[in-house]
C-alpha cells in the first residue's frame, strides 16, 4: 500500500517530534472527564474457552499470555499479558460412546471435528454422577485452561451451546432439522437442568473452580442452529427457555449452589435480546440475575435502549458476554468496545476466542489438530500475534475490576477512576484520517497531583505502534496528547482525587 506523506522542513519534524513526545501540541479537540457521573463498577475483560482451549489448554504460556498482566515470552519475544479476569468455560453436547440401545450421536457433515466439545454425561441411563452413564475425564485440555486460568486470579461462568446430544429430539447436537425448531426434548429438561448444575457442582467440589454464574442459552433464538451447521448449537424458543430457567434455579439450589447466579440469555444480537427480555413475564425475570449479550449486530444496535430495560429498569446486571468480527487489524473491535461503554453500558466485556483457527478473528492465531474425537488429533499448533491482541491490551490492562467507569460525553473515550490508587485511566481512539491532538480537561476532580515525577504514561497501539510506552506531563488540570489517525491510546493519570 502506497501512503502519501507530507514533507516537513527539518524544524517543522523536530517540533511534531517533540509533540508527540511530551504531549504539549495545541488542542484540536477538548474532553471532559466527569468524576461525578458513574457509569457501573467494571467486573473484567475476558474470553471464552471452548475450541482454542480444547486444543491447547494445557499450556502455561497461553494462560499467562491471556490470564496475567506479566510480560510473557511467546514466540521468542516478551508479550504484554492481557489481563482478562473472565473465563467462560463451553461445557460440551457431543461423545462418541453407544447406549445400552445402540444410540450414538448424530454428526452434522459440515461440522469440524474440533469444534465438537466432548461432554461429561454420556448417556441417560442415569443421573447419578458416579456411575458409568457419566464420563469426568473427558475434555481434559479446556479443564486445564479453566483451572490455570482460576489459578491465575479468573472468575469463571458456566455456559452450553447445546444439551447433550442424546437430549436432542434428532440426537443431533448441531440442530433441528430445519430453523427455528426446538430441539431439547421435553422430558428432557430437568434433566439439561440437572446436567449444568451436576458440572458446576463438581467444578466447585472437585476442580477448586466457584461458577460465577451458569447460562443455560446460546444465542437461543438464531436461525442458524440446524442439523447441518457448522458447530454446536440448539434454537430454545421463549417458552423452552421459560420452562427450563426455574428449574436450572432448582438444582442449582438443591445442590448448594444458592449462591450461583443465572445469566440468560446470550442472544447474538442486542435487538434479539430485548425481544428475549420482553417475551418473558415477571417470575421468569426474577431467575434472571444478569443479562448476557452477544456484540454481533455491531453498528446501530439499540445498547442504550437494552441497557434501559435489563438495568435501569429491570435492575439486572448486564455483559457483553460475546464478540468477535473478522477485522485482522483490530480498530473496528476498539470502536465497538467504545460504542459498548457509551450505549449499552456493560460491566464485563468477553472476546469470543483469544485464538482463532482464522488470524482475522482470533488475538492470537493458531492451527487446530485433525482428529475426530475417535482417533486421536494431530496437535494443534499456535500461532502468531495479531494486532487487535495490542489493541485489547490498551483496554484490558488499565480498565480493571473495581474501576469505576465515568462519564467523558466523548464517544471515542472511555475513562475508569481507580478510587482506591487515586488513578485515573482514560482510553481514546482516533478514527480520523489525520493526528488529532486531545486534551482531557480535569477541572472536575477535587484534586490532580499527578507522579512525583511529574511524568503522565501513555501507551499507543497503531501507526506502527503495538503497545508502545511514551510519556507526556500536566498541565495544571489537564492533559494533552497525540493520536494518530487510527489509533488508540491509553493514558494513566495519578495521584487524582474525585
């Protein structure tokens, strides 16, 4: 790509140098940062586990990559560790045994073998979880990631594409035969009920992991679950949802997981969610202790209107529970991220896959193995670092859990006080096609003290940059800073009282 560049006279270089460097150009546009307007206590930043970590998750690399904030080696360079704190953790429809009637799982012909989760009660012969109907072994490497990823400070949700393929009317854990149908079968519901709760149970018991939450429906209402798609899924209509949420509640209580909140229901789209949250009555709102939704719609997507019905008025908790796009570079994620803060006002917010077979979509590329779930797999291989990985770092390694996120009216900026620290995090991107200089005005903060040093850390990603450390310093009650065209930037500001 050939881009055009304007000459600068040799003073006119060392003064844009000197912009960049110290922060002190002249303000081509002013935000405001309004300590006194909050907009939610932040939960974290994370990813789910499924197909990558069924792969590779036995590796201690990928879990201080994505889990930690440490400069991590990978691919013989140090890496800044992204930091996510959530780990959504696919609990598996598939298994490859036979029934006592000579049942076996029906497998769609476009499904890849590795984006077949095994699952853990294999057959309905019974629901004791000791006996032989139930397998505890299977899907070893997701467990792993799920543990090292506990280990390493995660909080951890619960969440199934599909019941187990022998609770499917067609055995299929792909879908229906045609859109739009119902899959689960009817006597089958307490028992999906009781297969969620039975997993988390034993998380907590066995595995040292406390489920957050369980969320028994993904992306429920898309019109892509059929018996020929391409991975695991199962439509529910808004009447299965209804029947099998009181129940979810009931065995989680019964096996002392009172504490365990129901999250429902993952709908890929915003506008899909509100038809969700409407189509169900009061008593089935009050099993619902949090919202999930799915970024996908992108765009116009009604965030705000969402946000006014599940947390304004429902008062529930609402994430972002899902996203992904296949934007390599990564700044249309930064934007959505944005978009999300602004609008929907999310308090966690999940990438779909950390690592993704397609380097487009995934933060970090890799190969999957080959096997089908009989034979054993080639290994999966992992891959490189993609930009959009930097471009999350430049969110979720500042704005942490327990951050309180405050209004800045700029919808290209998002700003978290750090109450405890006294310190301030803003984040801005530049989607113009020029540098653009920004100054945050801090005249609402009762006080801004700044390092002893005098020194504001900024760090930029874009324009040749991957996470890259500069410096800048205050002015008084403000900050100014450069932003190339297409960048995001992320600035930490110390010693500042609300």
């Amino acid at each position: 790509m050939i881009r055009r560049r304007t000459l600068l006279t040799a003073a006119g270089m060392s003064a844009f140098g000197s912009a960049l460097k110290t922060g002190t150009a002249r303000a081509d546009a002013t935000v405001t940062v309004d300590p006194s307007v909050g907009r939610g206590i932040w939960e974290g930043w994370g990813t789910s586990l499924s197909w990558w970590a069924r792969a590779l998750g036995d590796r201690d690399d990928l879990a201080d990559l994505f889990f930690t904030t440490d400069q991590v080696m990978y691919e013989g360079r140090s890496r800044p560790g992204l930091g996510f704190t959530i780990a959504r953790y696919n609990a598996g429809a598939s298994s490859w045994n036979r029934t006592a009637d000579g049942s076996t799982m029906v497998v769609s012909d476009y499904i890849q073998p590795w984006k077949r989760i095994e699952g853990f009660w294999q057959d309905w012969a019974s629901d004791d979880p000791a006996s032989a109907s139930w397998n505890w072994d299977a899907d070893a490497n997701q467990r792993a990631m799920l543990l090292k990823a506990t280990q390493r400070g995660a909080v951890s949700e619960l969440f199934a594409k599909s019941p187990m393929w022998w609770m499917c009317k067609n055995h299929n854990p792909s879908g229906a035969a045609q859109v739009h149908q119902d899959n689960l079968q009817s006597w089958n519901y307490r028992a999906y009920a009781a297969y969620l709760a039975t997993v988390a149970q034993r998380a907590r018991d066995d595995w040292g992991v406390d489920f957050l939450s369980v969320e028994p429906f993904n992306e429920p209402s898309a019109e892509y679950w059929y018996a020929q798609n391409k991975q695991e899924g199962c439509y529910m209509s808004h009447g299965v949802q209804k029947a099998v949420l009181p129940l979810l509640r009931g065995e989680l209580d019964r096996r002392g997981l009172t504490g365990t909140r129901i999250a429902a229901s993952d709908e890929t789209s915003m506008t899909a969610a509100l038809r969700t949250w409407n189509a169900f009555d009061a008593p089935t709102r009050a099993l619902i202790d949090r919202v999930n939704v799915h970024g996908y719609e992108g765009g116009a997507a009604p965030r705000a209107e969402l946000h006014r019905q599940v947390v304004t008025e429902g008062g529930k908790g609402l994430w972002n529970s899902e996203t992904g796009n296949g934007d390599g570079g990564g700044f249309s994620m930064a934007l959505g991220i944005l978009a999300d803060f602004h609008e929907l006002r999310q308090t966690a917010w999940v990438y779909w896959q950390a690592m993704d077979n397609n380097p487009a979509w995934g933060l970090v590329a890799y190969k999957p193995g080959t096997g089908d779930g009989v034979l054993p797999d080639t290994p999966a291989v992992p891959g490189a670092v993609q930009n959009k990985y930097y471009l999350m770092a430049q969110f979720s390694r500042h704005i942490r859990p327990g951050m309180k996120i405050i209004q800045t009216g700029d919808p290209r900026t998002v700003a978290a006080l750090d109450e405890q620290n006294h310190k301030l995090v803003i984040v801005a991107a530049n989607d113009g096609g020029t540098l653009k200089n920004i100054t945050f005005d801090l005249t609402r903060f009762s006080s801004v003290a700044g390092r002893p040093d005098g020194v504001v850390r900024r760090w930029n990603t874009g324009a040749g940059d991957s996470y890259v450390q500069r410096s800048t310093t205050l002015d008084g009650r403000s900050v100014t800073i450069p932003v190339n065209a297409k960048c995001v930037q992320t600035v930490e500001i110390e010693g500042v009282v609300a």
